[in-house]
C-alpha cells in the first residue's frame, strides 16, 4: 500500500461487456451514449418547443435548439472518448488534428463564419425583427422593404414592388440601416369600428 498503489486500481468490473478496455465493454458503452444521445436530444427538442413560446423571434428558438442538441452530442462523445482508455490515448492527437483542420476551415470560410457570427449577434441584441420596414443600400440603389426571414446567415427583405432582396448578416451588422416606423394601427378600417 504504497503512494504508486493508487493509482494502478484494477478495474472492478469482471464482465467483458462492462469493461471499457474491451472492445465488447467498448461497443456496449457506445450503444448506451447512443441511447443517451437520443434521449438528450429528444428532451432537447421538447424543451426546445415549449421555450420557443417565450421568443419572438422563431430563429432564435431554432438555433438555440440545434446548439444544444450539439452541446448534448458533444458533451457525450467527449465523455466517452474519456471512458474508452485506447480512445483516450489518442485524444491528443486528435486534438492536434482538429486544431489544424479548424485553422483551415477558418480561413476558407471567413466570410461564412462572418455572416454565421453576425447573425448570432443579430438574434442577441434583435435591433429588428420580423416585419419590421428597413431602407438599405444595395448595388442597385437604396431599397425599403419588409424583414420577411432573419436567418443566421442572411436577412431576406421584400420590397414593395414584391422583389426579394437577400442581405448577408455581416452587412446588417456594420451598415447604417435605418429603421421605418410601424405604419398606424388606426390606419386599419375595422379597427375604427
């Protein structure tokens, strides 16, 4: 009972189908986080619907639906890759290789992960929503129309002479747009009523 004892336990597990360290242990193990990601993500798409009650805005409900249903998978496979010991042992490397993949595809889609990130920051902040009148300046001139979709990459408007004009989210981040005021609620005949 020396300091080393400690930590070389065995395992205490006897049954191949329980050890990690076997593949028959491994392949059981996979099959129960498989079972526990499809619960996960299945509690994450119901809490998901009953929450999307309380946002204005169905986007934001949507992404932050489908990010925690990442968060669960992620979380699951990091858990597992930690219990399965040869998985473990190759965790370094496959650290470095995600490292460099994610440099690449970093570089690749700067103008994508952009658009993706200023969308999030649309969604957070919302300084529009939907059916709010916009004026933006675009390659044919400036244009007033409606917010009809607001998407984590794009935000689609529709002008008055039914075109839709597709906006990138980094431009509805960093340009002046100016923001028209609702029309009048008493505008509408059956309201005077």
């Amino acid at each position: 009972s020396g300091p080393g004892t400690a930590l070389a336990m065995p395992c205490p597990v006897n049954h191949p189908f329980l050890d990690p360290r076997t593949l028959p242990g491994a392949l059981a193990y996979a099959a129960g986080f498989v079972v526990l990601a499809a619960i996960g993500i299945r509690l994450v798409r119901v809490l998901a619907r009953r929450a999307s009650r309380h946002f204005p805005d169905p986007t934001a409900s949507t992404f932050l639906a489908q990010f925690a249903q990442v968060t669960v998978l992620l979380a699951l496979v990091i858990l597992y890759a930690h219990l399965v010991p040869p998985l473990r042992a190759m965790g370094s490397a496959l650290l470095t290789g995600a490292s460099v993949i994610s440099v690449v595809l970093g570089l690749a889609a700067q103008n994508t992960l952009a658009n993706l990130i200023a969308g999030m920051a649309l969604l957070l902040y919302q300084p529009f929503r939907l059916g709010d009148r916009l004026v933006v300046s675009t390659p044919k001139g400036v244009v007033t129309g409606t917010i009809t979709s607001l998407t984590l990459g794009y935000t689609l408007l529709e002008t008055a002479a039914a075109e839709e004009v597709v906006v990138p989210n980094i431009v509805m981040a960093t340009v002046v747009i100016v923001r028209e005021p609702a029309a009048p609620r008493s505008a509408n005949p059956r309201s005077a009523e």
